[in-house]
C-alpha cells in the first residue's frame, strides 16, 4: 500500500506537470516546454523505480498465497482481504485513485496532444506559404529590349513581418 500511495503521488506530480503544459503549449514558450518536459522526465524515473518495486511486492504476494503472478490483479487482492476490512477498504481507495489520477492524465495527455499536433499543422501552413510566395510566378513585365523583368509576384526582398 505504501508503493501505491507513492505512486499516486507520483501520477499526480505528473498530472500537475502536463496541466502546466497546456498553456505553456498553447503560448508557444519553447523554452517553459523544455522545462517541463525536463521534470516529467524526473517524475518519470521515480515512477519506473516505484513500478519495478511494486512488481516485487506483487510477485512476492503470489509466492505467499499460492497464485500465478501475471493473473493476481489489485481488484483480486482487495476481494482476497475482505476478511480484514480495513486493508480491503484502503487498498479499495487506493485503486479508486489511481483509477482517476491515470484517467485524467490521459484526457490531459490528449488534449496536449491536440494542442501540439494543431501548432505543427500551424507551422506547417506558414512553412508552405512562405515555400509558395518564394515561388510565385513571374510578371508579365518586359524592358524595351523585349526582355522579362524578372519580378516575381508577392515576392519581396524582406522575410515575413509579424509586426503587420
């Protein structure tokens, strides 16, 4: 139970870490993004580590009672300790958090994912744009030596100008 707990304080460290990145994502701050992403990995490796230690305690459970460690599940502990209900009870809660912390990191995860996918679309349709104005088709101008000017359409000699 004490892995568990830890691990939900983990998944909640996360889950504030991913809440954090939402506007950071939506702001463009790349350099905030970094950070962030920086400290999950962090919360990350603690998980690994709490995941692996939880592992041995469930295998160590299955040695104890006798069952096949691939099939013992948080759900079969609780119902093999309805004879003591006071570790059934809190191992029940346990589960009922882990269950809505991992669930909000997915929708959050998601939404983050939208976010990111949406601002490469973003760059990707500035990146095109600029590739078309570059290739732009030249005018019809012709100097008196029947010669083509060479100007091209929308083509100037400055970048893009976000001030405009």
């Amino acid at each position: 139970m004490d892995v568990l707990d830890n691990e939900i304080v983990a998944y909640e460290e996360l889950l504030g870490l991913s809440m954090q990145k939402t506007p950071v994502i939506v702001a463009g701050n790349l350099e905030e993004l970094t950070r962030i992403t920086d400290e999950e990995q962090l919360v990350v490796g603690r998980l690994n580590r709490l995941e692996k230690e939880r592992m041995q305690v469930m295998k160590d459970i299955a040695n104890v009672m006798n069952k096949d460690v691939n099939q013992l599940k948080l759900v079969n502990l609780i119902q093999m300790l309805e004879s003591r209900p006071q570790e059934s009870q809190r191992l029940s809660q346990i589960h009922d958090q882990l269950k809505a912390v991992t669930a909000n990191m997915q929708r959050v995860n998601e939404q983050n994912r939208e976010l990111l996918a949406n601002a490469l679309e973003m760059v990707e349709f500035d990146m095109n744009l600029l590739q078309a104005v570059k290739k732009a088709p030249e005018t019809a101008n012709y100097t008196r030596s029947a010669y083509t000017s060479g100007s091209s359409m929308g083509v100037g000699t400055r970048g893009f100008d976000a001030k405009q």
